[in-house]
C-alpha cells in the first residue's frame, strides 16, 4: 500500500450511495486505503433507501464477517444469526380460517438478518472511508468516454466530473447502464436488442410495502402468526410476506398481487405511489382473519400505504465493459428470494476486492473488471430465475389444479419445489462471496499472466 501523500493509482466514480455503492465504497477503502480515490455520487440530498425490511443471507453475511461489519449489523438483526433458517408457510386464501402448510426449516442453511433497510444503510454510512468523498444531489445522466480514455460524466444539474473508472450502483432505472448499452457498439451488441436490455420490464406485479410496530398487533392480537415468525400467507392468485425487524420492535408487510397477463407490457403511472387503505384490504378480502388483521394495522398506522409496480431486467450479456461496471439493482431481480440486496452485498465485495487488488492498475482494470463479470454473472443470473420461478406457480398455487380431491398431494409436490428453491440458489454459489472472490482473483492474476505472454510474442 502506499503511503497517504502518494497519489492515488487511480480515480473510481460510483454513482449510487444506496446498499451497493456504500459496500463498494466499504470494500475498496478497507483493502486499497489511499490508493484508490473514490467520488460517491448520490441523487439524493441525503444517504436514506426506499422500502422497510430487508433480507441479508449467510452469503452476504460473510462479507459483513470480512469487512468487520458483522457484530454491528447482527445486533440490529430481528432473528439470532446463530439459529435455523426458516419461515413458516400458511394457506390462506380461507376468509373463516386458514392453516399451517408447512414449517420450513433448513437443513443445510444458517439464518442471515432480517432488518430495516435504513438502520443497515446507517451503519455502512459510518464506515464509509476517508479516502471516499460524497457527493449529493448528483444525477448522472450519461457518460463519456475521451481520447485519454477517461470518462466524462454529466449530472442533471448540469455539472460535469472526470473520473477514471465508472460503477453503476445507480438502480433499475441505471443511466450507466443505458449509456452502456446505448454506446457498447453493434460489434458487441446487436442494435435492435439494445432497449431489450437497457430497460426495465414490468413483471405485472403491484407491491403493497409498509411497516407498523410490533406492540400494536401484540396488544391487539397476541395470538397473530405474524407477531414473532416469518410468516408467509399463501393463496390463488397473490401472497404477503411478514416478518419482524429492528429487533423485532416493527413488523415488516410486504404483499404481492400478480398478474401474469400484464407481465411484459408497459406500466402506466408512477411505479411507486400511496394509495388507499381500501384497495389494499380489497385485494385480500378472501383471506384468512390472521392476514387481514395484519393488513389491517399497516394499513391504520400509514395514512396511505404505498404502492409498487415491481419491476426487473432482462437477463444482460454483459454487466462490464472497457472502464464501465454494473453492481446491485443496476441488473434488478425480482425480491421473492429476498436475494437483492444480498447479491448487490456480494457483487460489491468481489468487484472491490478486485479494483483494490495490489495487481490491478488502469492499464489492466478490464481484465480486473471482466474477472468480476466471469465469477458473478452467471450466479446472479441464476438467482433471478429461480427468484421468477418462486412466484406464481408455487408461492400463489397457480399450479393447483381444479379437482379439491387432488390438493393435498399437489399441495405436497408444491411445498417440495419450494424447499428445493430454497435450498438449492444459496448452494449453487461453490461456497459462497469469499469463494468467489478466491475465484475471481484466480482468474485475474490468469487474465494478467495471459497478457504479458500475448505482449512478450509480439
């Protein structure tokens, strides 16, 4: 490492200070301290998130264990890291009652967290590194690259920065990636497949997210299912997820309602909007008394809970090129895995490891970037498909048949899906983010040795 009045190897933009871009930020600063410059540049006036609740699998908690995080973000966890990984799952789409399906309990698996996003992204902010400047009310809206090879950026303000290297922490609606794709070139990409992957697809989904204080369904309801487990109420057609969080002082909803024939099409309107306590309780009118009482309090404690249309990408070719990388939401999922931000968490410890690494120079960061993209492509991509393959046809028994003789033993062949699902996406990984990251810098020191052999023929 260098001494602090050396300058820096390079310079690093991330735009994008949500749980991405602060772990990039984290990463690089913990393994390169001074010799990397970053700028992270958020659209916002202030370093917040959207949503409530947050899943953090075992995979990305080995990346809090190596970047010293672990003690800190486990205290803020609803759920003991040491316990089981489970979830209990009920049918309930009975207005007089429904029943347990099945206690999910893994055999292989160890629990991650359960959390409230912002206490999590409170936390990175803290750790954020010296060698790290923030900057706010940043909006990029394209990229540029010169003849030096540097690139230019442009915000929405209209000012403009030069960095060296660019990552894209920046969201579904990621202007990187849409630069990216728009100026790759029809060698690369073929033109007429170029929306296909710079935008995003609504997956005919409506999300209703809210949150409310545990003491209130415990007084009101002590008996509730959702008052101390994650509860997941299943039932034809749409489904809500429930679970404590902040130390198990709120209780996290999150409630989808699908349709599959608008899957694909336009979404007209804003994505995210609040709507009324009506339309939400409308959509679950035929379930069970334990979900709607747990509808009932998110939707009494918010005076307009609120609404998202859920949207993802397209499986990308790519998510590197030249000095330009993607991480995190920039190539979107679906949340039925609760993979998200776990992959953004991983992605963001393998790409940093490989910028801090003391081989990487400017000279060489594609091949350090096209590393990254050999090792977490593929997974992340995996972890898309079966996070889609998780929602109708098994969460919402779309796969149910008409004859009631039937249900049990379809019901029974539905629950060995789902257990499958669950256990085989975290197992798929060869051992996990730190695995990966031994991976990855495997194949740079490879990409580099290779290199020098082509440069020493010619």
């Amino acid at each position: 490492m260098s001494l602090s009045s050396d300058p820096p190897k390079f310079r690093l933009a991330i735009c994008g200070a949500g749980i991405a871009g602060l772990f990039l930020a984290i990463t690089i600063g913990q393994f390169a301290g001074p010799d990397i410059h970053i700028d992270l540049y958020e659209a916002h006036d202030a370093v917040t998130t959207a949503g409530a609740g947050i899943g953090i699998s075992r995979r990305a908690a080995e990346v809090m264990v190596e970047l010293g995080l672990y003690e800190k973000i486990s205290h803020i966890s609803a759920t003991p890291p040491s316990s089981s990984y489970g979830r209990r799952l009920r049918k309930s789409d009975a207005p007089n009652g429904g029943f347990e399906w099945f206690h999910y309990i893994s055999k292989t698996l160890k629990q991650g967290f359960n959390m409230h996003r912002q206490e999590l992204v409170d936390i990175l902010k803290q750790s954020i590194p010296s060698s790290c400047t923030m900057h706010f009310n940043k909006r990029l809206t394209k990229y540029e690259k010169q003849s030096s090879g540097s690139l230019a950026l442009s915000f929405a303000d209209d000012s403009t920065s030069i960095t060296d290297i660019l990552v894209g922490a920046d969201g579904i609606h990621s202007p990187v990636r849409k630069t990216l794709f728009e100026t790759i070139g029809p060698d690369i990409i073929d033109p007429s497949k170029i929306r296909h992957y710079s935008d995003p697809s609504w997956t005919g989904t409506l999300v209703y997210r809210s949150i409310f204080p545990a003491e209130k369904l415990l007084k009101l309801d002590p008996n509730n299912v959702a008052v101390k487990d994650f509860v997941m109420f299943c039932g034809k057609g749409k489904h809500i997820v429930s679970y404590p969080v902040s130390q198990g002082t709120l209780i996290n909803v999150v409630a989808y309602v699908p349709d599959e024939q608008k899957t694909g099409i336009p979404f007209e309107g804003h994505w995210v909007s609040a709507v009324s306590q009506e339309e939400v309780m409308k959509a679950y009118q035929d379930f069970e008394p334990d979900a709607k009482r747990v509808l009932d309090y998110f939707s009494k404690c918010f005076e307009n809970p609120s609404r998202w249309a859920l949207h993802v990408l397209n499986d990308l070719p790519l998510f590197t090129w030249d000095r330009v990388a993607l991480i995190g939401d920039a190539h979107a999922m679906t949340s039925h895995l609760a993979a998200g931000a776990g992959q953004a968490i991983e992605d963001a410890f393998v790409l940093g490891r490989l910028l801090a690494h003391p081989l990487t120079t400017l000279d060489n960061v594609p091949t350090a970037l096209k590393a990254y993209q050999d090792v977490r492509l593929s997974f992340t991509q995996f972890v898309a498909r079966q996070s889609e393959r998780t929602t109708r046809p098994v969460y919402d028994f779309c796969a149910l048949g008409t004859d009631r003789d039937n249900e049990q033993e379809e019901m029974e062949i539905l629950k060995e899906k789902i257990v499958d699902l669950l256990e085989s996406w975290v197992s798929e990984g060869e051992g996990g983010a730190v695995a990966e990251w031994v991976k990855a810098e495997r194949q740079l020191q490879e990409g580099l040795y290779s290199g020098r052999c082509e440069n020493s023929a010619t």
